[in-house]
C-alpha cells in the first residue's frame, strides 16, 4: 500500500500536490480582481506616491506573514494550519474561534464569487438570467474540488498562468506606452507631480488605501492550508514562501506604478471601479490607451478566470478548514471523513451547501445577504492577526524550551520584528476599516463593519468558558514536528 492509499485509508486527504502547483496557488491566490479592478480606486483616493507606499508597505507586511507561515507549515505540515497553530501554540479557544471565522469567510466568498461570475458574464450575454451562470459556477467549482486535490492543483496552476501571463503583457505594454514606444507620445513621470501628487490626502489617504490593498493580497495564506496536501512540504512550501517577495514586487508595485503613471490620478475612470465595471479597469484603460481595441473584450474574460478562480480556492481553503476542525474536535467527526481519493466529502457537501444557501439568500433576502458579507469582512485580516501571533509564539517556545534555529527547517526573516510588525499593522487595518463611522457614532455602520470582531470574540469567550482552556505556557507548548491532526483534539482538554 503507498503513501497515498494508506492516508485515504485512514481517512486523511492525499499528498497530492506538485512543487509546481503549491508555487501557483501561492502566486494566483494574490492576484485577484482587487489588482485588476480596485487598484485604480486606490490611486484615484492617494494619489501616485500615496498607493505605492501604502502597497508597499501591505506587500512587507504580507511577506513577513508567508515566512512566519513558512516556518510552522514546515514543521507541522497539515491540511487547514491556520486552526491547529493557534490551538497548539497560544490556546485551544484561539484555535476554535479561528477555525470556524476562516471557514465562514470562503464559505460566503464562494457565493460572492459565483454572484460575480454571472454578472461578469453579462458583458457577454445580457439577456440570460444570473442565476443561471451561478449556478454552472458553482457546480464546476463543486466538480473540480470533488475529483481530486491533483485535480484543484492543476485547475488553479492553468488559471492563475492566465493571471501572470496577462500581468507580464500588461507590464510590457505599459512601459512600452511610458516610453512613447506604443501610444503615440511619452509619458514619462509627469502624473506623478500633477496638482496635489504624489501624494493626495495625507497619512488617512493611505490608512484608506492600506484597507484596500490588504484585501487585494488576501489569499495569500492560502499555501499554509496546501501543505498538507503537498508531496514535499518541506521544500515546496518555503520555494513558494520564497518567491513571494519577488511576484509582490514585479506585479504589485510595478503594476501600480504603470498604471499610475499612464492614467493620471484625477481622471474620473478610476473613481468608479468595482468588481465588475470592465470597461473602467485600469488594465482595460492602459491597453486602449496603448491601441489596443479588443482590451476590454479580453480584460473580462481574464477577470472571470480571476472571480472562478477566487471562488475554487475558496470552496477548497473551506472545506480543509472545515476537515482540520473535525479532526482538532471542533466539528462533528463525520466532518473529518475522507473518501477514496483523499477528499473531505462531507466537509466539501456542508461548505458547498452553505454557500448555495447564501447566494440563494443574495435574491430572496439581500438584507440578509449584506449582512452574511459585512460579517466575513474583516475575517482574512483576523486569520493573518491568528498566524502572527502564533508563530511569535512558536517561535519563544521553541527556543525557551533549549532548541536551536538551526533545527527548522526554515527560518522566518527578521523575528521578531516580522511578526510584531504584522499584528501592528493587521490592528491598524482592522480599526481602520471604518473611523468616519466612530466619529459619527453611527452605531448601524460601525456594526456592519466591525461584525467580524465581536463574532471572533464571541466564539472564542464561549469555548473558553465551556472547555476552561486556558493560554498555553511556554514551556509547556508543544513544538515538535508532527504530521498528525488528531493529537491537537488532547490540548482541549488541558
């Protein structure tokens, strides 16, 4: 019997993730509608100089996250980390509230998503209904994540090509029409000194912009949940970890600067960028800009790779989430069930289930709907807030209990100051989501906003008072390697 049959066999997901694929969904799960859309409105809010800093920034702050996450998911290599690090390493309670805020979030997401992909597909096809492409969405989405974890690997490295390939044209075009090599006449830099820029605002302009640009890089942990899947943990997360700080450099800040140098920060086009508004996405306005005709027509079908995309990891980042609930005693253990070919079928139908429900609820009941959004709203920034701490705290158990550095088998740059500055700035961004509304005292908005907060607090206040768990001592943090899920279940009843 081999590795994989004998993990099916004992009800765990398969190894079955290539070098290749985990390098991929490292790379796709940054690069989203949020680059291909929303950065226009980022630089339309602070101008030029005003995005790349805040961008910047996000980007360090997102690099110091992955090589935290690097260094635990090397040591501890399983299937939906985000959970089993908190447990193992602060508090079971943290684990649980964690958890279950990780696997809300995609769950809504996937309904997000497929509700994007209709209206994406209305460029194309105005007249057939929305539901329709919804429903094929998700039950393509369904398919894929139901064959195969090889299968979700190879789905996301072909579609996430499309992203990087588009980027690198991108780039090219765009530096081609700064020059005045395509376009007609040179740029150059001169929008970067009209009237207020580059920087327009001030220091809220860019806490506004940092919000932004911390959802464009959400996903990016993403590769902490592959590890357990992956057929080389050990090397192919920290070669995907690695990479990282270049693609953040080449498609992040380089994309913004192309675009903030060719569309100037005043135009009226970037002010009203949404998720689906093709016809304004600064990719579509610089590739007309350089004579490209068909650049809108092209622009769509590449964001509906991105949105397809966005919602396939979604439904997989859940349903592993889900498994390694079950497996830590935070869900039923039916949830923890594996079919023959390694995938969490139960916990793939539940999250499948849930997000039919709400994307039904986003026409029977769109109150309802906001509502299930607004709430998931922070939660990517709480899991990053969840992976800092966690790992500052492997980190001083591991060497308070007499072990070297040089005993992992990767190291994460810079501790402590990766991820002290990480829950710094994962705070900043949490309580800046929305300060107009604390001036204000409107409760209703500062509700909507900061749902996600008190939903955190709540579920980790009960299982806490439920279980009395309490925060782990150092010394008595478990920090050896491991590659089985079940023993975290022991730590709820320390």
């Amino acid at each position: 019997m081999n590795e994989n049959e004998n993990q099916a066999a004992t009800g765990q997901v398969k190894r079955g993730l290539k070098a290749r694929h985990v390098s991929m969904i490292a790379l796709g799960g940054c690069i989203g509608t949020g680059l291909f859309v929303a950065s226009g409105s980022a630089i339309s809010q602070a101008g030029p100089g005003g995005a790349l800093t805040a961008y910047v920034l996000m980007g360090l702050m997102v690099y110091f996250l992955m090589t935290s996450l690097g260094e635990m998911a090397t040591n501890m290599p399983i299937s939906g980390s985000f959970a089993a690090y908190s447990s193992k390493y602060v508090d079971p309670a943290l684990g649980f509230a964690m958890g279950w805020n990780y696997w809300f979030n995609w769950a809504i997401t996937v309904a997000v998503d497929i509700s994007t992909a209709a209206l994406v597909m209305k460029f194309w096809l105005p007249n057939v209904p929305a539901w329709i492409w919804s429903a094929i969405a998700l039950l393509i989405i369904f398919l894929i994540n139901a064959m195969s974890v090889s299968t979700f690997g190879e789905t996301e490295f072909w579609m996430s090509a499309i992203k990087v390939v588009t980027i690198i044209v991108f780039l090219a075009v765009g530096f081609l029409t700064i020059f005045g090599i395509m376009g007609g006449h040179f740029v150059g830099m001169r929008n970067f000194s009209i009237k207020q820029a580059p920087f327009v605002g001030g220091f809220p302009a860019i806490l506004s912009v940092f919000v932004v640009a911390g959802f464009s890089f959400q996903g990016t942990e993403l590769v902490g949940i592959t590890a357990g899947e992956s057929q080389d943990p050990q090397h192919s997360v920290p070669k995907a970890i690695n990479e990282v700080f270049w693609r953040i450099i080449l498609f992040y800040i380089l994309t913004i600067f192309v675009i903030a140098a060719i569309i100037p920060y005043t135009s009226h086009s970037l002010l009203g960028s949404s998720a689906t508004d093709i016809a304004i996405s600064p990719f579509t306005l610089v590739f007309q800009r350089a004579g490209l005709a068909a650049a809108a027509s092209v622009m769509n079908a590449v964001i509906l790779t991105s949105v397809i995309s966005s919602a396939n990891s979604g439904m997989y980042a859940s349903t592993r989430m889900l498994y390694s609930l079950s497996n830590s005693g935070y869900a039923p253990k039916s949830l923890g069930k594996t079919a023959p070919n390694g995938i969490p079928y139960y916990s793939l139908l539940v999250t499948t289930f849930v997000s039919l429900l709400t994307f039904i609820s986003s026409i029977a009941g769109p109150k309802i709907y906001m509502w299930l959004v607004a709430a998931s709203g922070l939660t990517g920034f709480i899991a990053w807030f969840g992976i800092a701490i966690s790992h500052y705290r492997f980190r001083r158990a591991f060497v308070k209990q007499g072990h070297s550095i040089s005993e992992l088998k990767y190291h994460a740059k810079l501790f402590p100051f990766g991820p002290v500055l990480c829950l710094i700035l994962c705070i900043l961004v949490i309580v800046g989501q929305n300060p107009q509304a604390f001036a204000n005292f409107d409760w209703k908005q500062i509700l909507v906003t900061y749902m996600s907060v008190p939903l955190v607090l709540v579920l980790y206040i009960w299982y806490k008072i439920k279980h009395h768990t309490k925060i782990i001592p150092l010394n008595q943090v478990d920090v050896s390697p491991s590659h089985k899920e079940e023993n975290l279940s022991e730590l709820n009843n320390k």
